[in-house]
C-alpha cells in the first residue's frame, strides 16, 4: 500500500485502497480542513503533493473544474479528490480557521481567485515624466481629470496586444503580458504595446496643449522574468498581480529612461525573448538599485 507522508504535521500513514488523500489524512487524526464534507466545492482541503505527483490518478472532473477555476498548478490537489497509488509527501496548506475562511469558495462565491502560480511574464511600467511639475499648474480637479484621461488613453494600446493593467501607482501604471492569458511571445507583446503607447501619448499632446497650455511625456520601462501571479487582498477586494524581483526590475528600467533620455528601454531578456525584431537606439550600461553589478538597457524605436 502506498505510504503517504503528511506535512507540516509530520505524520506517516499507509493508504488503503481507493482511500482518498483526505480520508487518509483524517483517519490518522490529522485535522485537515473539509469545509464542504469532501464535495469539491471549497477548496480548503488542498494540498501541494512534494513527491510523488506522478503516482497520483488523475483529476476527478470536480476537481478539474474547481482547478481550472482557481488556476492550480498540477501539483496542487484536493485532497478529497485525490488517491494516491504510490508513496508521496503533501504539505496541507490550510491551517487554521482564518485559512479557511480565506480560501472557502463557497464564502467568495462564484468568483474564482487564482493562487500563487509562478509564471514568466513580461512586465511593462509607465511614468509620466514631470508630471509633478505639470500638476501644480492645475487645480486639483483638473488634476485628476488629465489623469484619468491620460489612463483612459492607455488603457486600448494595452488591450490589443494582450496586456493587462494590473495596478495603477498615482500617474504611473504597471500591465502584464502573458496572464492570465497565455501568449506566444508576450516580450513582443509587450514592446508592441509600449510603441503603441507612445504613439497615443503623442496624439494626447495637443490636447493638452490646447487644454492646459502644456504637455508632459512618458517613459517605459520593459522586463521578462518570473514572477509569482495570484489573487491578493481582502475578501472581496482582491486583485490579481504579481510580484517578484521582476517586476521591480522592470520599474527600475523605467526610471533608467531618465539616465539615458529615452522613452522606452527593455531589458536583455527581452531582447532575448524579441530582440531580432526590434530597432534598438542607443544602450545604457548601468547599476541597478537593489541589484549587484551592472545591466545593458536597450532603447527599443521600433519593431519590424
Ligand atoms: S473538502 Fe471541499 S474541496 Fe475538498
């Protein structure tokens, strides 16, 4: 019989035959979550399986449903779906009440709340550059007036290449490519979109221009890495975004632009990723703040 080792509670237990993970885990008096009796319907009796996944049959289509919903990753299980046919180690992830409170889908309703998954992605950020000095011109409705015109500019050359707009930073905005979508080449994606970008802040101008009697830019910053992308917030506040050394990165780039006067600058690993299909301008050799050693940035002025 298959030996199944139960973490963090460290307990040890032989499966008996078509005994679910989570009938096991409790027959040996572990208190593993089951908010809706084993059905498939919660999600708080899942386990991450650390060995061992191969042994394990296939998804009941409960649980395909319930995963696809909530986009676990193949090693993420219901244990109340799950029976094992080889020896594996799982690790509960729900422990107490506050947990399952958290992660009941019953309690979030039809809404589906991605977990942690880790992703490549590219990741753009924009700033609009001097938009302090812009704003003292103006009265504080106004303000957010061109703000939210700005926003509302940016928001379709985004869209049409795949993006998402993950997070709004006062005036300056971060968008992911390739999630929750896949894409074939969200770095590509990304840079198309940056261009796009540019071209709609040069149509916005003359608008402000004529509004205000100024105008402001805005630079880019362009990175491909991994990230962990899941649901974050408070019951019904929670927002999909991601995090990791990438994405700071990719906010560093952004304020490089400033170093090297430019407006869009990717990294190496989006040249990597793109690179014989852009036009590159000039490059920058720099530090970067919170990294060790030096990075190549590139100007991006184009793709073919
Ligand atoms: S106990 Fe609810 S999904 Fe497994």
């Amino acid at each position: 019989m298959p030996t199944i080792r139960i973490l963090p509670d460290n307990v040890t237990i032989e499966a008996r035959p078509d005994e679910t993970l989570l009938e096991a885990s409790l027959r040996a008096g572990v208190a593993h979550a089951h908010a809706c009796g084993g059905h498939a319907h919660c999600s708080t009796c899942r386990v991450a399986i650390e060995h061992g996944i191969d042994g394990c049959a296939a998804r009941t289509s409960a649980e395909q449903l319930l995963a696809e919903r909530l986009g676990f990753s193949p090693s993420l299980r219901l244990a109340c779906q799950t029976v094992p046919h080889a020896d594996l180690i799982m690790r509960r992830l729900i422990l107490d009440d506050e947990d399952v409170a958290l992660v009941d889908q019953r309690r979030r309703g039809a809404t589906g709340t991605a977990v942690g998954e880790a992703r490549e992605l590219a990741i753009l950020f924009a700033d609009i550059r001097g938009f302090t000095a812009f704003s003292e011109l103006l009265p504080p409705h106004d303000t957010v007036h061109v703000l939210n015109r700005y926003f509302h500019v940016m928001g379709p050359p985004i869209a049409r290449f795949g993006g998402h707009i993950d997070n709004y930073m006062g005036d300056g905005l971060m968008a992911l490519f390739g999630y929750p979508e896949r894409n074939k080449n969200p770095a590509l994606s990304a840079v198309r979109a940056g261009l796009a970008m540019l071209a709609a802040m040069d149509a916005l101008k003359p608008y402000l221009e004529t509004a205000y009697n100024h105008a402001f830019d805005i630079r880019i910053g362009i990175h491909y890495g991994a990230v962990v992308v899941g649901s974050v917030g408070a019951i019904g506040h929670e927002r999909i975004t991601a995090i990791g050394d990438a994405v700071n990165f990719a906010s560093r780039i952004e304020s490089a632009n400033k170093l090297a006067e430019t407006r869009l600058m990717v990294s190496d690993a989006i040249l990597d990723q793109a690179g014989s299909l852009l036009q590159l301008g000039r490059s920058l050799q720099t530090v970067i703040a919170g990294k060790t050693g030096e990075y190549k940035l590139h100007e991006v002025l184009g793709v073919s």
